[in-house]
C-alpha cells in the first residue's frame, strides 16, 4: 500500500457525454430532471455543478454515448466552456488518488465496474439507502486497482454434492499481515489475472463476504467466499465465467490479488432486539451466512431479536452450507428452505414459503427494528412481484430498507412503488 | 377474443377502465397482428430478439431489454405525464387552455394530421421488411428489428388517438392504415416517400439518418399542439425516435470508417479497386446521400402552403421547439424566406410566415441534418482521406413545390434538361450503383461477425458486448 497522501480536495466522478458517439437527439437534456444537460449546435454537455447522478438520462440514450465518466478533482472538472469543444472524449487522465487514512476518510472515488454496478443494483430504488442505524461504520476502498492486497488462499472446499450439476464453493483468503477490515454484508473485488479478448485487464468481479467482521476463523485475519462455478451465461449458453472459475480452481497457498472492500449499506444492525429477515437463494446465501454467523458467535446470539431466513436452491444437494444450516438450533434462527427441483415433490420457491408464512413475515416486518435483506437469482424478483405473495403477506415491504450489496451473478433490490412492489436490477450487464 | 390490458398493451392511458377504447382495440389488435405477419419483418416471426420495450414512460420503465418473439411484442400506448395547466402557445387560440378533447371545428384537420403522421409507421415497416435476410451483422439485424417494432408502436399510438377520441371515423381512419400498402399501385401510403424501396442497407441507414428525421421533426411540431393528448403520446414517441436516428447515423458512419480503411490499407481512391476490395466507394455514399436528403426535402410539403398556416393558426400543429421562439406565436405579420426560381436563378422571396412554415420546419431539419454530416466529415478527416460529404441544396432533385418544376444541380445552380440529363447521374445513383450496393448484400449472422463493407460499432447496445447474440434464430 503507497503511502497515505491527502489531497487538498477530493476526487470525484465526473458525468461526460462522448461526442463522438453522440447522435446529439436531445433526449438526455429532455430526461435531465435538474436541467444538468445543454447543447450547442456542436455538443451535448452535462454540467457537473447541476448533475446529481440520479441517472435518469441513462438508459434512455440511444448511443450509450451519455454513459461516460471521468475521475476529476472537485474543485476543478471540465468545464462546459470545454466540453463544447470536444471532438473526441479526454482520456482518464491519472488524478491524485486519495488513500485513506482511516474509517473517517475514506477514499471518495470507486472504480468504474463498482460504480457501475453499484448504480444498475441501486437504480431500482432511487439510489443508495442509508444503513441500519446501529451499523458498524463500515472501511471502503482501501486498495484500488492500482494497488490491490494480494490474499493468499487457505481454503478452498465444494460446498455442494458432488453429483449436484452447480459446483459451488467456499474459498478461505488469507490477509497475512495486510489490513483488510471488513463487516458482515460488504463485498471485496477480485481481479482476475490475464487480459480479455480485447486485450484489457478483466472487470473487476465482486463477491459478497460470507463470514463475519472477525474472520472465518475467528482472531484470524481472513474471510471467506461463496463462489459458483460460473459456466453458462444467462441465456444457458456455454460461457466460462472468469472470476468465479479463477476462484474455484484456486489451490492452497496461491495468491489472489483483492480490491475493496465496498458497500456503506447492505449492512447489519447491531442494537439489541434487532430483528433480521433474509430472503435468499443460491450463492446469495453469503451476506446471510456473515450475518448469522455473527450473531451465533455473540454470548448472547440472539439479543432478543428474531433472525428468519428463507432460502431457496433447487435441492438440498445444491444448497450451499445445507448441513451447518439445518444444525442451527430452532431458537436461534427461523429456517424455511424451499427446493425446486426434488424428484417427484412439487416444485416449491421461496415466495411459496413466505406466503405459508404471511402472518409471522407481516408481524416482523411491523417491528420497526426488522431489516430486510435480499439477494439471490433473478428468477426470485418476478415470484416475489406476484399479488398473492404482497397481498398474502399483506404488508407495506418498505420502511426499514436495507439494500442488498451487489455481488456475484444476479442481484436482486427492491424499491417502494406503491409501498408493495419489488423491482430487480440485474448488474452483469 | 379477450385481452389482458395490464399485461399485454402496456399503457398509461387507462385502458383497462376503458370499456370503448377495449372494444376498438379488440376489433383492431387482431387486424394488426395478421397485418404484422403478413408485411412485418421477412421470415423472422420465431425469432427471439434481443429488444427494448416500453413498459412505462419513467425513465426505469420506458426501456426494457430483454429476448421477445417479434409478434408477441408488447406494443403499449403511452402518453407522456400531463403538464399541469398547459396552454395553446400559438395561433389564434393562444393562451387558451389546451384541449383535452377534439374541438369540433377542426375535427377533420386533426383526424388529417394524425392520419398523414401514423400512415408513415406501417409503411416504413413494409419498406423494411426484407432487409434482414441481408444483414450484416446480428447487432444490425437487432437494431433493424427495435426499429420496426417502435414503429409499430407509434401506429399504436396514432391509433390511440384515432379509437379515443374520433369514434366510428376514428376507427375506419385505423383500419385503413392497416389496408394500405407501401408502393402499391392500388392502395399506396400517402407520402411519396414512404412508396420508395429501401433495397439494400445504405439505403436503411440513409432512411432512417434522413426520412425518420423528417418524423422526428413532424412528431416535435406534433408535440407542441394544443390538442393535448396529441402532444403527450407524440412526445413520449420521440423518446423512441432517437433509436433511428442513431441506427442511422451510426450506420453511415460505420459504412464510411470502413470505406477510409480499406482506402488506406489499399492507398487508393481509385473507385475501382475500393469496390473491387468490397467495400461501398465514398461518391456512391454521397450520390445515396443526395438522393434520400432530397426525398426527405419533399417530406416537408410545399414550401407556401395554406395547410401549413391553417394547422398551425388553428393551434393544431407548432413549429419545431415551439415555446423557446421568442416572437408573438401568432405570426400574422412576420415573413419568412423560401426559395423560388427567377430568371434561372435560385433565389430568396419573403412569404408570408404562416404560409412558410413548411419551409420552416424544413431549414431547421437541415440545420440538424448538416451537423451530422460533418461528423461523418470528421471520420473521414481522422482518417486521413481528402473528401468531404455534403448535403445537397435545398432545392436539389425536388418533386413537391414549384421548385420541382426546374432542373436544379447539388450547388443550386439552376440547369436547362440537357444539362440535368447529362449530369444528374453524378448526384444520383445509378442503377448500376445500387446493383453494386445490393451485390455486397449477404446475412452475416454470426455473434460478433460484421460484413466486409460495414465496421463494427463502438459499444453494443445496453451495454452488452459487441458480440452478444443479438437475435437467437430458432
């Protein structure tokens, strides 16, 4: 890690339309709802004083030309006087990174792929919401692109049956003697080594924390990971995942080179009488397993709060951590795990379960110290739209949000229309 | 047949309250199905596709990406959000309240408008219908079919209006944008343009760089109406518009970048050897230019027209970009220029500006239009090759207004028939142009790959990658 330099003013990311992309059809500046874009009759420009990042203009441009961002010093970004000149976008140029110093200065600026995913999982919502009030104060940012931790492996198991067609994992990384502070629900980046088919270094891929602030091993300065075996692409396609088969064909002892961490929201309450519903399926079980593995390792788990998780998967040889899950005692956490594909048994989802459930689901989520946590496969968020699972649990679903981080394949958010809708993002665009 | 109006016709319009808009749509969804199965998109209907949909009109909603069978897309009516105390902001009823049903005296003027306007939708469809058997890229065979189905989209839209609020004529107006049918002898569209061919992928690019821009400036005049809900669904359709626009430009630019390339590995502007090495020569680029810009130019109507200051008098129809005009809106006493031929010379006369607004519309098209030759320019330029595009005059190849009745060359020099004769060849393309174009036409269909005559686009739609499989054939 370089040294810790302050700079006089922060960094910040600057929204750029690229001009030679830009077909210059007005409706970016019609979509603005600050009035941040204008134009002459050469350019499209956002004014970086007036844009609040809302990203109302994006998806509506038909180029993409308005889904540019530069790393800029605050206190001086391109100015419109500037932008109107342009014939071609500036390239990023190398702006002073602010290290931080501490969890009070935490550095201001992600890299693009966080922001960018970050934004698509948050966009459902109207942005970031705040988290729990008795969270942690969460460390961000610490190691950039640039200057990442290298993590050595200590661990690397399958989690799922061996003749279970997902090959899920649980990977041990170890931070020796480097600070990596992190909380239950955070995630960290992994840079996968080589170059793509155009010959650039690999997005960054994020994976949710799946153990608790003090390590996998307790007093040990790890963590773990949920991984899948990524080997189709959404449509079932062949298509090898990079990241998530660089993980899993990890051995013990290779090093593994880790940005992050990220997330300030998807984090978990610490007050006593807190209650947690989680909803998951899949690898989306990681931010879970921190959670639950936190409050287990507390003297007094539970602390007069309720934990209830529903937690789908197609059976139970493919649920990860299915064995430690079912050994849990009844009075510390509330478990439905639904299977949808066991031989010759109905096919049963998560929501089916949480409609059997309706009045006890209703009766946490009116306890203003519940928080809601999410995360999982696509296919949960239409299930979970439907009527009869809002109506049967007959509850206004928002209140005490709490956003999912956004990791692994598919991330589910939701958001407040109507006090009963869910809305999904999926971030591997 | 019954329909479920939350699912299947997205919309903000209330349809499912709506008893009487549900029985016209009934009658016509339907008609409008077997119409896209007989005349949409060649060959294509079990595709999966990889397409935007409008669910609603906020920006999480209004585009929505994901695989659809062409004919089983969700062709909603939208409506942009109600402007709460909107006005009538020109001619004689400025400063009214604007009209939330159609007033009575100008009935058959809107039902006029609305109908010129929705003809163009369908028609294009037909114009298209072929192109991806041709295309040169699933990206571009995706873009073909986004393109197609917003049209359909906006006939939607127009047929909105048509069934809620011009009853039984409303309705027979609906059904016959479904009978007519581009450059049919019989039953042809009503705009000249919309009977031409779009033979090959130039040409689309050309159409939809140029003649949908022309939509897009009749949907902007539309927009400032004072019928309300006219103006709502056209502006919400401008959002759509701005795809074809882009599918254009991009397309050009994309044919032109590959063109410069080629011309510097092969150190040639030898027309020859640039076909021979497959790829379409910058001339011919600028005779398809010339030819769809002037098409375009006859789009506007004539350059003095009664119709044009009635619509616009009778606060039916604005002027682009309306309310930022910073004049009276009423234009009684104000002239504007138009073009005329004197003495065998293009010259400029003031008309009266009610009677100009054609003409008006049209200048402000060409302002839009030139910008984005110039960054076709700059492609060029950054390749290094000496040659620049340029838009016709005006006046060029007209076939509407009494410019159409002289022979007028790309500079605007007026030409005697002889001249026009010998050179017009030079401006146009030739027959012998378009069998070259149609020549290089063969579907390439295979994730990633692009024909030998188009470069690959900067970035993929939505984000996807460039080889992402666009259209999944089945």
């Amino acid at each position: 890690m370089t040294t810790a330099t302050t700079t006089a003013g922060t960094i910040m990311r600057q929204h750029l339309i690229d001009p030679e992309i830009c077909i210059r059809c007005n409706t970016c500046e019609e979509s603005c709802p600050v009035g941040a874009i204008s134009h002459d009759s050469r350019n499209y420009v956002v004014d970086a004083a007036k844009c609040k990042f809302c990203h109302n203009c994006i998806s509506p441009c038909p180029t993409g030309a308005i889904d540019n961002w530069r790393h800029v010093r605050a206190e001086a970004p391109y100015p419109l006087a500037e932008q109107l000149l342009w014939d071609t976008l500036p390239e990023q140029v190398a702006v002073e990174e602010s290290q931080p110093t501490g969890a009070d200065s935490p550095a201001t600026t992600l890299p693009d792929d966080v922001e960018r995913i970050a934004a698509a999982a948050t966009s459902g919502q109207g942005g970031v919401a705040p988290p729990p009030w008795s969270a942690a104060h969460p460390y961000v940012n610490l190691y950039s692109i640039q200057n990442p931790a290298v993590a050595t492996v200590s661990g690397n198991f399958r989690l799922t049956a061996e003749e279970a067609s997902s090959d899920i994992r649980h990977i041990v990384l170890d931070f020796g003697n480097a600070s990596f502070p992190v909380l239950e629900g955070q995630t960290i980046g992994i840079l996968a080594p080589g170059l793509d088919a155009s010959g650039r270094s690999h997005h960054v891929r994020l994976y949710s924390v799946a153990s608790p602030r003090d390590g996998e091993r307790p007093k040990y300065n790890n963590l773990s990971l949920t991984v899948k075996r990524v080997t189709e692409d959404h449509g079932g396609k062949e298509a090898q995942g990079v990241a998530s088969n660089f993980l899993c064909d990890l051995k013990k002892g290779d090093k593994v080179n880790v940005v992050g961490p990220y997330g300030t929201s998807f984090l978990m309450p610490n007050h006593p009488g807190s209650n947690l519903l989680m909803i998951c399926t899949g690898t989306g079980s990681a931010p879970m397993r921190a959670m639950t593995e936190r409050r287990r390792r507390k003297s007094v788990p539970n602390e007069d709060g309720k934990l209830m998780l529903f937690f789908g998967a197609r059976s139970a040889a493919e649920l990860p951590y299915f064995g430690p899950l079912t050994r849990l005692p009844k009075e510390f956490i509330d478990i439905h795990l639904a299977f949808s594909r066991v031989p010759r048994q109905p096919r049963q989802y998560v929501q089916d379960l949480i409609r059997a459930r309706a009045a006890d689901v209703a009766a946490l989520l009116r306890d203003e110290n519940t928080y809601l946590y999410l995360c999982g496969l696509k296919g949960m968020e239409k299930a979970l739209t439907k009527p009869s699972v809002r109506s049967a649990a007959a509850m206004a679903w928002t209140g005490r949000r709490s956003m999912p981080s956004c990791c692994g394949r598919d991330v589910i958010t939701w958001k407040p229309i109507d006090h009963s809708v869910w809305c999904e993002r999926d971030v591997r665009r | 047949m019954s329909i479920d109006y939350s699912q299947k016709i997205p919309n903000n319009v209330g349809l499912a309250e709506n008893r009487t808009l549900q029985r016209a749509l009934e009658h016509w969804q339907p008609e409008f199905i077997d119409w896209w199965k007989d005349m949409g998109p060649d060959d294509s209907q079990n595709f999966d596709v990889y397409l935007r949909t409008a669910v609603s009109v906020d920006s999480a909603g209004w585009a929505h990406f994901d695989y659809v069978k062409m004919p089983e897309y969700r062709w909603g009516i939208f409506l942009n959000p109600a402007e709460a105390g909107r006005k009538v902001n020109f001619g004689e009823h400025k400063g009214e309240a604007a009209w939330q049903e159609v007033p009575g005296e100008y009935r058959s003027n809107l039902r006029r408008l609305i109908v010129t306007q929705g003809d163009t939708e369908p028609a294009s469809v037909e114009q298209q219908r072929h192109l991806g058997l041709t295309c040169p890229s699933l990206y571009d065979m995706r873009n073909l079919f986004q393109v197609n189905v917003e049209e359909g989209r906006h006939l939607w839209a127009m047929v909105y209006l048509l069934h809620a609020y011009f009853g039984r004529d409303g309705r027979e107006e609906a059904e016959a944008l479904l009978e007519r049918r581009s450059g049919d002898a019989d039953n042809p569209r009503i705009l000249g343009a919309f009977n031409e061919r779009t033979p090959d992928w130039l040409s689309f690019f050309m159409f939809t760089y140029f003649t949908d821009r022309d939509g897009k400036y009749q949907l902007c005049s539309l927009a400032e109406s004072g019928f309300d809900p006219l103006a709502r669904t056209c502006k919400f359709m401008l959002t759509e518009e701005a795809h074809h626009m882009f599918v254009g430009e991009s397309g050009v630019g994309r044919v032109i970048q590959r063109t410069c390339e080629v011309m510097n590995q092969l150190t040639t502007d030898d027309v020859a050897k640039i076909r021979a090495a497959g790829v379409i020569d910058l001339p011919t680029i600028q005779r398809y230019l010339n030819f769809h810009f002037s098409v375009t130019m006859d789009l506007f109507g004539a350059d003095v027209s009664s119709n044009a200051a009635t619509f616009y008098n009778t606060g039916l129809k604005g002027r682009y970009e309306e309310t930022k005009q910073d004049d009276d809106h009423l234009l009684n006493n104000a002239s504007y220029p138009v073009l005329e031929v004197v003495n065998g010379e293009v010259v400029t006369a003031q008309a009266p500006y009610l009677n100009a607004l054609n003409e008006r519309l049209r200048d402000d098209y060409v302002r839009d239009a030139v910008a984005g030759i110039e960054r076709w320019n700059k492609i060029i330029q950054k390749q290094g090759i000496p040659f620049v595009l340029r838009a016709p005059h005006k006046a060029f190849n007209r076939k509407i207004g009494p410019l159409s009745s002289s022979k007028i060359s790309p500079t605007g020099k007026v030409l005697s028939e002889a001249e026009w004769t010998h050179h017009h060849l030079e401006w146009l393309p030739s027959i012998e142009d378009r069998a070259f174009v149609s020549s290089l036409m063969g579907r390439v269909a295979e994730p990633g790959k692009f024909a030998n005559w188009i470069a690959p686009p900067a970035r993929g739609i939505n984000n996807q990658p460039v080889d992402f499989e666009y259209v999944r054939f089945n």
